[in-house]
C-alpha cells in the first residue's frame, strides 16, 4: 500500500505521510498535555510554514486546544501585538523574535519544536521531514 503524502516542503521538498503526521502529532500532544495545555486554552502556534507547523497544530488541535497561528515572518512589533493580543498562556516556537515578543505577554510555557518530543518517534531509516530532525542527523 502507498503512504499517504499530506504535505510536501516547498523549501526542502521532504514530505510528511499521513502515518508520520498521526504519530508526530500523538507524541506531542502527550507533551502538550503534561506541560498542561487543556480543553479550551488558546496556543500560539508561531512556526515558519512546513512539516513542524502541521504537526504542531494537529497536536493542539487533539490536546482539546485553539490554536492561534501567528506568521513566523511577522516584524517584531507585530510579532509583540499579536501575541499580547492572543492572551494564550501556551506558545509553540522557535523563532527568536517570537521567544522576545512573548517575555512581554501572558505567555507562561513556551515550548519549542524539540520540547513536543517528535525527534525521536522514528526509527533512524525514516525520511526526515523536520528542521529539527535534519539538525539532528
């Protein structure tokens, strides 16, 4: 049977299957849930467009949480309105303007790509899709 491809990098060209999505995303939302991320709370979503985003959305999605994307391309001073204007306590991030921005804010946990615990739900003979996986290798 052919894997289910829902999402191809325009950067990188690495694809994500459906298989590595509901397992990518189950394991971070286990890591969601422990941090406290819960029925209702709004979570900032603040990634560049691609694989990490996808998983990260899905995985606040199935935690019970809103997301709240913010675009990673943003300047600082819109990057600091939207997320003061959020008032999510829970962001998802490694974009350094971001992690600035949200010293300013409710913001409370943030978490990066590494932190949703993805990098290791994989045997090393996968197709790496993330950044932080490709850092990894």
């Amino acid at each position: 049977m052919d894997e289910r491809i829902v999402m191809v990098d325009s950067g990188t060209g690495l694809k994500l299957t459906e298989e590595q999505l509901d397992e990518r995303s189950a394991v971070a939302t286990v890591q969601l849930r422990r941090r406290g991320v819960r029925e209702g709370d709004t979570v900032l979503i603040c990634l560049p467009v691609g694989c990490d985003l996808l998983v990260a959305a899905a995985a606040v999605i199935a935690a019970g949480g809103v997301v709240c994307p913010v675009p990673a391309e943003l300047d600082a001073g819109a990057l600091r309105d939207r997320i003061r204007a959020s008032g999510a306590r829970v962001m998802i991030s490694d974009v350094p303007q971001a992690l600035d921005a949200a010293d300013e804010s409710r913001v409370r946990i943030v978490m990066s790509v590494a932190d949703l615990g993805v990098l290791h739900s994989y045997p090393a003979s996968r197709e790496l899709c993330t950044e932080s996986d490709r850092a990894r290798s």
